[in-house]
DNA sequence: CTGCTAGCATA
DNA sequence: GTATGCTAGCAGA
C-alpha cells in the first residue's frame, strides 16, 4: 500500500466549524465563520496528510434509503440557521478552486460515500485516512483505513477505536444499535450507554449474541432490551455505513477522479477578497509579510475584541481569529509575572477566572490556584499552595490575594468563569468578595439548552469541537485521588490555564447564539446571571440547626424504631432486614403468601406505600412496616444525617443550590437537600422545628399561593379561572362548584377534595387513568370529570392543545419571561416515552413560570434587604417559598414588605399573593 | 469501590 | 400524572 486517499467528512465539519468559529463577517456583512474553518482546515489537512487521491464529500439533495427506511430520521435536527446556510455555495466554490475533487451524490448520504470509496480503495491498493467529527465513522476502520479529527487532533487506528469506545471496529456497528445515534434521531436500547453496550459486547460478543441472551439480561435495561428486541435490526441497518453505492455515473474512476486539481489562483484571489480573507490574499499576491508570519497572541486579541464590538462588519481580517489552536498558557511563579497578567486583566473587556481548590465542599475549601484568561488561547496559572516534595516556591497566597483584591472586588471589571458560584465562595473564603460577575457559561448553556449537560468537558466538545483534559485524568478517582495540591505544578498548568481558557472561548461562542433571542437575553441577564449572585449569599448565610433537639428525636426514633422490628419479627416468625424491600418481599408473597398488588419495573413484587397501605387493611405486618419505613426514613435522612452537615467553622448548615440541574428552570438543592424537609406528617414536621432563629430573631417564610394556577389561568386567558383568582376566592371550591354545578357555597367537603386532584392532575398533564388511580374511582368516572372540567375551562383545554402542538412544532415549549424548555422526546417513536415528553410539555410552562417568578422574587428581595441596609437574611428557597431569618427589630417592616415584593415582580393576568409566616422555627413559621 | 434499584421526602 | 435528591440494600467488581 504505497498510495494514500484523503477523503474529507464534509458535512459533519460544516456544523462544528460553524459553532467553534466566531461569527466572523466578510466586509459587505455576509457570514464567514464557516467558509474560514472550512477553507483552514482543508489547507491544515493537506498539509499534515500528503496524499495522491484526495476528496471533499459532502451530502447531496434528495431522500436517503433512510428516510425511506424510517421516516424520523434525523427529525430531531434543528433546522440549518440561516447564518450557515448562506455559507453553503461559498464553501463548496472554495473547495472547488482550492483544487479539490468534491463529491455530491444525489440521494447518498456523504456518511456512505466515504465507505464505499474506502472499501474501493483497498481493491487500489490504496491506504485511506477520514478526516470527520462523526464517531459513526469508526465502524469504517480497519488496517488501511483510519480516522483522524482535525478539530480535536484525535487520531483512530484499529487500536485507538478499541481505546475510545472499547470495542473493536468491527463491532462499532453493533455499539451504536445499542447506544443509539442521538444526532440523527436513531434510539438504541433505552438506558443502555457506552458502558452497558461494551459490557454486553464483551459478554456476549456480538449483537445478535447480545439479542440471543435477551432473556438472561436482568434489571429495568433487561427489559428496555427485549422491549427493543424488533426495532434494532431496523436501527443496525440505519447505522450501517453502505460500502456498495453505486457511485460509477458520479467519476469517471477511482483512483483517476480523485486526483488534485491545480489550484485557480485567479478565483482564489476573487473569492479571499470577497470575503475578507486577507492574510491569505497577502500569501497568494507575493506580499512579503503574509505567509511565514505565525499567529501569535495578538492577531487572535484583535479578532476577538472586534467580535466583542461587532466590527468584523468593516472588513477587519476574520483570519486572525482562532486557528491554530493556540496553547500560550503561563505559570506565574514571580511577582513580575503577577503585575504584568495584573496589568492584563486590568486591560481586559472580559476576563475569565478559575479556581483550584483542595475540596468539592465551597464552604471549607481552600484555594491551591487561580487560572485567568483575557484572550482565546492565552492563559496564565497562578499556582498558590501546591505542596509536595520538591514543589517550586510559589507567590504565597496573601500576597497574590492582596495583589489581586482590588481587581476582584472592583464590580465594572467584567468576570466570565464556568459556575462562578462557587469560585466566589472559595474567595469569600480567603475574606474577598467576588464582584463584577457579568458571564457564567454554565448558566449561558442551560439558558440555551436546559435539557443537555452543562459541565465543561462536554461543552468544550460541543461547540469547540476541542477536547480537554479532565480533572480524573490530572487528580485519578475513587480512593487514587489526589488533592490538587499534589498535583505537579507543570500539569496544573496545563489543566488549569486551559479552563480558564476554555470557558473565555465557551463564552464566546455561546453568548451570540443567546444575543439572537430576547427572552433567552432576558432571562439569562435579568435572571439567571443575578440569581447566582444571590444564590452565594443564601448558600453562605445557611441556617441554624438545633442539634440537640434532633438528636432527642433520633434516639426517640430509634427506641420505636427497635420496638417496631420485634412486632414485625414476632408477626413474621423470624428475623429480617426490615430496610430490604427484597427480604420483605419473600416474607411477604413467598412465606406469608400475601396478594402481590403491583410489581416493580424490574418484575419484582412492589412493597410501595401504596401496597402495604392496601395490604394493612386485611393483615397486621404490613401495617407495622409502613409505620417502620415512615420513621426509619425520617431517622436516617434528617435527624441523623443533618446533625453531621453542621459546618463547624460557622455552626450553621449550608446547603448547594444547583441552578443547572432541573429542566423546567428550577433550582435543585444538595448536600444537604433542604427542599424535601417533611411537613406532610405531624411526626415529619417535627423535623421542622430544629431549623431555629438567631436568639434575637424569628424565621419567617413567605410562600406563593397557589402559583401555578394562577399561572395557567395567566397563560391559557380562561375566563373561569380568571375570575375565580380576580375574586380572590378559594379556587379547588371554585372548581368544584363549576364541575358539580352547584353553587360555591354547596360545595362539599368530597367535591373539593376531588377538584383538588383535578386541579394538581391539570398541572402534572394528567390521563384519564391517572386521575383515576390516585382518586380510586373507574376511569370512565375519571374521564367525565375531566370532560367536564375542560366543558367549564374551555380555555385551558385549548391551552393544553396548543401546548402540545407547539412542542412538537418546535421541539421546546416557553415560559412566560421566554425561557425555552427542550423536549428532546416530543417526536419519539416510542409511545410511552412521546406521551411523557407531552405531558411534562404541558407541565413545563407552569413549574418554569414559577421557577422564574421566585428567582425574580430572591433577586428583588437581595436587592432590598441590601439598599435597606437591614440584618435580615434570606436562608432557604423551596421552590415557592422563601426563608429568611429576621430579627425582632426588623420584624414589621420585612413582614409587610416581603409579600408585596414577592406579589410586584410581574403583572400577570391575575393577582399574585404571598402568604407570611412568624415563628421561633421553620414549623411554626407556617 | 461503583453503579443500580426501590422507596420516599418536597414543590 | 410534573420536577428533584438521598438512603439503604445489593450485585458485580
């Protein structure tokens, strides 16, 4: 095999380059940012891979056998944006001058031309490097075939296949019908990703060996497997890559056609003035200064102010933007190299800032590092406390606090960084306070696409097309790892600096797609962005825990608790693990031969509430185990477990407020979850009244009623509900008295309970069957409640149409403030997993309205308690209620004020209320 | 030691 | 019937 055969991946680069690149104009204005990566990246390409045959294929017009095959192929996809559109003619007019044979065929995927020319090549003789962003592409590799990706600078071999997924090439096939192809639409087997399909792969060998031992596969991915059983030889044909296209009409032959053109130097020089291209006009036109010069830090700062000031419209030169992939990243071990990366950010439009740290917890972690970043690819690491034999001396922590403070603290100097709440803790924790936090990227990713992940390994790989290193890889997992402090000072740098650097380039290829859209702009400025800063100062208040008091309930619990066990092991004749739901099964169904109620996903009997709820009417065990669980869980999730979260240093409980975590645009709350404290019992809410004031103070708790009503009534203009809320009267009555027809003042006690469910079901997106288990009525009597309902609110029921057209329409519904709520399933093929994302659909709108409403509510307060100057403190949020601790001084005005600021943050169709409570604890408040 | 299931606390 | 986080048990490393 002498010859080599380059073959381009065409499509798949137009995307990546398009979103890696800023958006670069040419001087009349048109688009750029993907004809420069394009035309780059080829000419990098030709370079570093010199071949005899070279191709650039790309996907035609028409329908594939795909679409054909399975009609929601690639229906998913998004729409080409306009800005990429319009860079299509242009890039293959490039491709073309540059002397590059270009293969369209009608009808093929670009995917299969490649294989069928791969395939072909060998016959020649010939050795084929890909050059693709796909992964599917690996199922082409063999020992004449590799892949390379030019953006990530990954190469795959035979072995580096085997390296990256952990199967062979010759399975990559049989990986992805398990996985599934989320980019085009392909589902695989439900629950099963890389590490279940390559530990099947590896058990059973192939797919058809995976699909032969179906029925041995246990657990909820057993099932999904079985229930997959006939879609995945459809799936595995839609993954295959066909090697056998009849390209014969499209070249003359193989190798002939595939040979490079000379390059028209004359279009070249058209087509780089047309689009602004001028270094690259320089290099064609002789001029003396073009060519030899690298690109060094400088260029890429200019190109990337003049992105920020939106001047690439007057012809500034879009090649100095990004490429090559620049690693300029400095340890800064001398106060020289302090002042001058001082004097840097100090300059700086926009700088990005990390910290490292010797722990997750924000609260007690100290800082090791500090990474900053004011230009793509220019980054310094600051290392501070790296201790380990042999460290180099370092600038003590003080000192380069004390340097830096004035720059930190100073609110215009504009900071971006990778969730900034928590580095401003770790700041807070060296006694400096974190201002001028005006970018957050994690924040600008769940803004613009709540529903996928948001941690910086992954954004860097979807819109930066980069690879980075990960924190495993520098500090090891599990009992391996390493405090960051041990880790070499040389390869904290290279981690370090290129997250600071990361998240400057994240920011800017996100902040433009967010700038396109003025609800996004909106609630990501207005809300998100000031609700993290209020977030840190809740976090840091925390709130006051009697541990005394929880420690005599635990032992209490624990003494009925120990009396509960010897009932259950008298009534089922022997001892058992009463926490085991398996042990309680086979006592339950297998010795005592109770009825089996429900089973599990997994096919095992359930012992759920509800069962032993229904058991414990007709047998005494039962009834034992539902007390038992209700107080074993109170034990040990709260009066034992949040004793131990008491920081010592504070003597005050902390929790994380995650704000990226939940789809809908809510807050999540962890270590500890203070949003799941009981109050539904009488013995849970004792829980409640450990959660105490400061001696000169009270708690008070200010709560939104009935919120998300009033939100459908808001959305959906129902004249019913509207009036009901605008009268002020008690709405399930109100509901009740339209569904009954009976007048508000005969609604019964029943009726208003049964309006309730209803009520709680519309929010949830309720079935007629729904309703019906959790009201225990037929599921006819069910239907013509809810037929009924929607007789009398004519308005929510075309709410809940429109809803749902418009989520399948768009593939996200909207809050009232324009937040976006992705429904990547809306168009499934599944059934089951289609009605889901239509009801969370219906429900999105509602919780998201919500969540926005009390983020504005946190903000508004923040920002009074602050301009007032007063010692109340905001310490809890529960998704429509707010905590704070008040002192007594203080106790009127917050209490007059805090519900009216909670009602004022948004006119809406109806009224808002807030409703306040006093106490010495949590309980009382309410 | 890690990942999964069942169960259950909140809005 | 929406959205979360945490615990214990358990199975397979």
């Amino acid at each position: 095999m002498q010859k080599t055969l380059l073959l381009v991946d065409g499509s798949s680069y137009l995307y990546r380059a398009f979103h890696a690149l800023p958006d670069l104009r040419s001087p009349d204005g048109a688009p750029t940012g993907a004809i420069y990566g394009m035309i780059n990246m080829l000419r990098r390409l030709r370079h570093d891979y010199p071949a005899a045959y070279m191709a650039c294929v790309f996907d035609a017009k028409g329908k594939t056998f795909r679409d054909d095959l399975y009609p929601q192929y690639k229906a998913q996809r998004a729409s080409m944006p306009d800005d990429l559109r319009l860079q299509i003619e242009p890039i293959h007019e490039a491709v073309r001058i540059m002397g590059w044979p270009i293969l369209m065929v009608d009808g093929v995927e670009a995917d299969d031309v490649i294989g069928t020319l791969a395939v072909d090549a060998v016959k020649h003789e010939m050795s084929t490097v890909i050059s693709t962003g796909d992964k599917d592409l690996a199922q082409l590799v063999n020992p004449y075939v590799m892949l390379i990706n030019t953006m990530s600078n990954e190469k795959l071999d035979r072995d580096g296949v085997i390296a990256k997924f952990g199967v062979p090439p010759e399975r990559i096939i049989d990986y992805l019908t398990l996985v599934g192809d989320t980019v085009d639409n392909v589902p695989g087997v439900a629950k099963v990703g890389p590490k279940t399909a390559v530990k099947w792969l590896t058990q059973y060998d192939t797919l058809d060996g995976v699909i032969a031992n179906a029925a041995n596969i246990g657990g909820a991915v057993g099932e999904n497997l079985r229930q997959a059983l006939d879609w995945l030889p459809q799936a595995r044909t839609l993954i295959t890559v066909k090697t056998d296209c009849d390209l014969a009409s499209h070249m003359a032959s193989i190798p002939e056609s595939l040979t490079q053109k000379p390059e028209d130097q004359a279009a070249m020089v058209d087509f780089f003035t047309r689009y602004g291209f001028k270094s690259w006009l320089r290099e064609l036109t002789g001029n003396p200064t073009a060519g030899a010069r690298p690109l060094p830090a400088a260029p890429a700062h200019a190109a990337t102010a003049a992105v920020q000031a939106g001047l690439f419209e007057h012809g500034a030169d879009a090649q100095a933007a990004t490429h090559p992939p620049l690693r300029q990243y400095e340890t800064v071990l001398t106060e020289a190299q302090l002042s001058a990366w001082l004097a840097r950010i100090d300059q700086a439009d926009l700088t990005s800032i990390d910290t490292e740290t010797t722990a997750l917890d924000p609260m007690t972690a100290q800082m090791v590092g500090i990474s900053l970043c004011s230009e793509p690819g220019v980054a310094a690491y600051i290392p501070l406390a790296h201790r380990y034999q042999d460290a180099p001396p370092q600038l003590s922590r003080d000192r380069v606090l004390t340097v830096l403070k004035p720059w930190l603290e100073d609110p215009t100097k504009a900071k971006v960084g990778q969730n900034l709440k928590y580095d401003a803790h770790i700041f807070a924790n060296h006694d400096v306070a974190l201002r001028g936090i005006v970018h957050d990227t994690l924040l600008e990713s769940y803004v613009f696409e709540s529903h996928k992940s948001h941690n910086m390994d992954s954004l860097a790989l979807r819109h930066l097309g980069l690879k980075t290193i990960t924190f495993e890889e520098v500090c090891g997992k599990g009992a391996g790892q390493i405090c960051f402090d041990q880790v070499a000072i040389e390869r904290a740098t290279e981690y370090a600096a290129e997250d600071a650097d990361i998240t400057l380039q994240l920011h800017y290829a996100m902040w433009p797609e967010i700038r396109k859209d003025a609800g996004l702009t909106h609630v990501y400025e207005k809300i998100e962005i000031p609700t993290s800063v209020v977030l840190q100062k809740i976090e840091r208040n925390g709130v006051s825990i009697d541990r005394a008091l929880l420690s005599v309930q635990s032992h209490e619990l624990g003494t009925r608790l120990l009396a509960l066990e010897q009932q259950a092991y008298t009534l089922a004749e022997q001892p058992f693990n009463l926490n085991s739901p398996k042990q309680i099964g086979e006592i339950f169904f297998d010795r005592l031969k109770l009825p089996v109620i429900k089973k599990t996903p997994s096919g095992a009997p359930s012992t759920d509430e509800d069962v032993l709820q229904k058991l414990a009417e007709d047998y005494p065990l039962p009834k034992i185990l539902l007390e038992y669980r209700g107080l074993s869980k109170l034990k040990s999730t709260y009066t034992d477990k949040l004793p131990k979260m008491v920081n010592p240093a504070t003597g005050r409980v902390h929790t994380n407020y995650a704000q990226a975590v939940a789809v809908t645009g809510r807050l999540s709350s962890n270590e500890p979850n203070l949003q799941n404290i009981p109050i539904r019992t009488a013995e849970g809410r004792r829980i409640r009244e450990a959660f105490i004031a400061p001696p000169d103070g009270v708690i008070m708790s200010a709560d939104y009623s009935q919120i998300e009503l009033r939100i459908m009534a808001h959305i959906s203009g129902d004249a019913n509900m509207l009036r009901a809320f605008a009268d002020g009267i008690d709405i399930h009555r109100a509901t009740a008295a339209e569904i009954f027809g009976v007048a508000a003042s005969d609604v019964s006690s029943e009726q208003r309970r049964y309006a309730k469910v209803i009520n709680f079901g519309l929010i949830y997106g309720m079935s007629a069957f729904g309703l019906a288990g959790n009201l225990g009525i037929e599921r006819a009597a069910a239907q013509n409640y809810i037929d009924k309902y929607f007789a009398r609110f004519s308005g929510v029921a075309q709410y809940m149409a429109d809803t749902r057209a418009q989520a399948k329409a768009r593939g996200y519904v909207e809050t009232v403030f324009g937040r976006r709520l992705w429904l990547p399933e809306i168009n499934s093929p599944n059934g089951p997993r289609r009605q889901g994302a239509e009801r969370a659909a219906i429900n999105a709108p509602m919780q998201g309205t919500a969540a926005d409403l009390i983020k504005l509510s946190m903000i508004a307060v923040q920002d009074w308690l602050e301009r007032e100057n007063l010692q109340s403190k905001m310490i809890m949020q529960v998704h429509d209620e707010l905590v704070l601790q008040v002192p007594e001084s203080e106790l009127a005005l917050v209490t007059e004020n805090l519900p009216a600021l909670m009602a004022g943050v948004a006119q809406l169709k109806v009224p808002l209320t807030a409703e306040v409570g006093i106490g010495k604890n949590w309980d009382e408040a309410h």
